[in-house]
C-alpha cells in the first residue's frame, strides 16, 4: 500500500500539505481513500504518511478487506507470496496473473465465478499470447495454478466460501521429452569448445549435470581436487531477478556432494591457473572475497541469462539448434540411465527430492532400458525357453 503527498493554496493564502491513502473499495465499488492535512512542510507530510502506513501494517489502523479482484491479488502478493516464494517464483507469478488481471481485475471478487476463469483460460489457450497467438496449454495451467493458489487463499481469509477456480476444466497440457544432447553430439559440443572461456563451464555442466544457478555459484572452497576421486559440493545456486542477482539454497534445499570425472578436474585445474592470471592483472580490485569458480575477469559474478544466450550462440554456430545450457543436465541424466546407473544414484546426483521424479522427466532412456531388459532376460533364460523336440 502507497499513499502521496502533495500541496495546496488555502484561501487564507498559506501553502498546506497533505497526503492520502487508497485504503481500497467499498461495497459498492467507490474507491475509499484517507486524508490527512495541516502540514506546513513536505517532510512533515512525509513523516506522517509514514507513520500512517506503518499503524496499518500494525494493525492499529484497520484498513477495508479487497473487495475487487485486482486488490485481493495484489494484497495476496504482498501478505502472502512475497513471504512465501524466492524473488524469481514471484517475479514470475506476477506475469502470470497480469494474464488474468487485464480482463478479471476490476470484476469483485464476491462475483467471481468459476464460469468467467474458465471462459478466460480457453480465451487465453486460443489467442492470449504475442499478436493474437495462442497460449500452450502448460502456461495456461500455470496461470491457473496461480490464481488457484491466491483463491485458495481467500478462502482461508474467509473473504470466500469456496474457491471457483477448483471447479475449472483446464486444456491438456500433452508431456514433453527433455531436450537432450545425443551422445555423439555433445562430443561435437565440446571439442567445438575446447579454447572458449564457456568451456570449463560447459564441461563441469555435461559432467555433474547440476543447475546453470548451481554452477555459477561455486566457490573454490566448494570443490575437492586433490582427493583419489574429485567432488564438488553443491550448497547454494546464483538467481537472477529484475532486482539483481541473489545466492539462495540448491532448488530442494539440500546439499549434496557430486563426485567429478578426471576430464573435469583437469579443466578446472587449467581454468584456476588462467584465474590466476586475471588475479594478478586486477591485483587488489579483485574480488578474492567472493572465491567464485566461474567469475567475471575481476572475479564478480557472471549473469546467468547472458550465461545461457551465450551457450545458445556457441552450440548454434556448432549446427547445434533449440539446445540450452540446461539440455546439458538432460544429456547428463539420459547418458548415465542408458549405462545402467541406478536410478536412485542419477536422482541423488541430480538433486531431485525422489526418483519419481527423476522417472518421470527421462522417461525415454527408461523405456530402452526396459526393451533391453527384455531382451536380457530372454538371452539369460534361453535355454530353458528354446523349443524341445517332440518325443
């Protein structure tokens, strides 16, 4: 909630200031708003308008519940997701619900309806995106799951008695493989990158298959070189938002420890003695404090978006198209599924919270591993199976 200051000339000829507070909507829709004048400065009305906000968040002022839509959501950002969700998730939930707000907005939310949000998801399936384009049904459900969750919410609020988006019928979002990078093709990948500064970074991605975020975060004191069998523990992740970037916990709030192939420990090795370079030439205005692995020259962190636009261009000049830097954990998974590496030991390498999980994104290996399981059991059980002669 913000409230305004500004001034006007009374009739007696004396400059007044004042500020006032949207404290919402009534009933019957009227804006309601609070004034407050009789200030002789600016940062007298400044200082009051202060105290004002802080009285309602305290709730020693009580301020009108939502009544339309468009408030209720916005008060949901504020008392609910922003104390619940890291910056990323709600900067994205915040463009998810703007799909929804442009035509439900102004409608009270007592009115709200289950008929009107799913009029609008099928409105939003057929031509909601860029220049009348349709939506895919996997955003619309995640628009949907937004307005679910703030509904839901409402309701606990006792601002509804039951939630109307439960009753919507959502389009069928039909499952997509992961984008994996074939075997021979990041083998292509990486001898195409060999001298390029992404190429450490490229490596240790294909290699442990941990998060862009998870890559950029590690800190030299992260990583165990000098053991018989190299690791690299991953404690946090580097996010970007529109407010700049943010160290957070890995994406299921554990650590884990990732053991590194010997191609990876050489690269790192190589790339910490080219680091060094960099720390001599920067001297003390490098950022040594930070002990980043991958870093800018002066060793500050490296953006992860301008990371993935520059892996994109590499891999498309490599006649490598629609790949990602993320296709490389892809890659990483599919490869050690079709080697016969436990599940649970790719889940745990990974990162997920159980192997379901994992079962249930590389579902393709899986399937070839079940054919070749077939097949091994018959050549196992062949003798007991080939056909006998007839007595």
């Amino acid at each position: 909630m913000k409230g305004c200051v500004r001034k006007r000339l009374l009739p007696s000829g004396r400059l007044d200031w004042f500020f006032s507070v949207r404290l919402g909507k009534d009933e019957t829709g009227k804006r309601i708003r609070e004034y407050r004048s009789g200030f002789r400065r600016k940062a007298d009305a400044e200082a009051a308008l202060r105290r004002f906000l802080q009285e309602i968040d305290e709730g020693a002022i009580a301020r009108p519940a939502p009544r339309s839509f468009g408030d209720f959501i916005e008060e949901w950002f504020t008392e609910h997701a922003a104390r619940q969700c890291t910056p990323k998730t709600l900067e994205r939930y915040r463009q998810l619900a703007a799909y929804v707000l442009r035509h439900l907005g102004k409608v009270q939310l007592a009115d709200l309806t289950a008929l009107m949000l799913e009029r609008l998801y099928n409105r939003l399936h057929d031509s909601g995106g860029k220049k009348g384009a349709s939506l895919s049904a996997r955003t619309v459900r995640h628009i949907a799951g937004v307005v679910h969750a703030a509904l839901t919410t409402a309701v606990r609020w006792k601002l509804l008695r039951v939630n109307p988006a439960g009753a919507c019928q959502l389009p069928k979002a039909q499952r997509k493989e992961a984008k994996v990078v074939e075997k021979d093709q990041l083998e292509w990948l990486l001898n195409a990158a060999q001298g390029h500064w992404l190429y450490p970074i490229i490596l240790v991605a294909s290699a442990t298959g941990c998060r862009r975020g998870e890559i950029l975060a590690l800190t030299w004191a992260d990583l165990d070189l000098k053991s018989e069998v190299a690791k690299v523990s991953i404690t946090k992740s580097l996010e970007q938002t529109r407010a700049g970037l943010r160290l957070k916990p890995p994406k299921n709030g554990k650590p884990r420890l990732v053991p590194l192939p010997d191609a990876a420990r050489e690269a790192l090795t190589v790339h910490r003695q080219q680091q060094d370079g960099y720390r001599r030439m920067f001297g003390p205005d490098y950022r040594s404090g930070l002990d980043l692995v991958f870093a800018t020259p002066e060793g500050d962190y490296l953006k992860p978006d301008s990371i993935t636009a520059k892996f994109c261009l590499l891999a498309r000049k490599a006649g490598l198209k629609r790949v990602s830097l993320h296709s490389l954990r892809h890659s990483h998974s599919s490869l050690l599924l079709s080697l016969g590496i436990p599940l649970p030991v790719v889940s745990k390498r990974l990162g997920h919270t159980t192997p379901a999980v994992t079962a249930s994104i590389y579902s393709h290996p899986l399937s070839r591993d079940e054919v070749a399981a077939a097949s091994l059991w018959d050549e196992s059980m062949r003798h007991a199976t080939r056909p006998k002669a007839t007595q």
